[in-house]
C-alpha cells in the first residue's frame, strides 16, 4: 500500500512540474510574440 501511494504522489508532482514548465514555455513564446509585434511600432527599437 505504501508504494502504491509513492507512486501516485510521484506522478501528481511529475505533473504539476510538466505542467508548470509548459505553462511557462507558453508564457514566454507569448511574451516574444507581444514584444516583436510592438517592436514594429517603435522604430527606434
């Protein structure tokens, strides 16, 4: 029983972990995104 409970653990925390990190990654894709598109409007960039 113990084990079985580790293991249930280690994959909920294995998933808010990918979760997290993607979550992430998609944030930062965004904020490229946004950065480039106003860096059109300001040409002094």
């Amino acid at each position: 029983m113990e084990k079985i409970i580790n293991q249930v653990e280690y994959f909920i925390i294995l998933h808010f972990y990918f979760h997290i990190n993607s979550l992430w990654q998609a944030n930062k894709l965004f904020y490229l995104l946004i950065q480039q598109k106003y860096s059109n409007f300001a040409p002094l960039n």
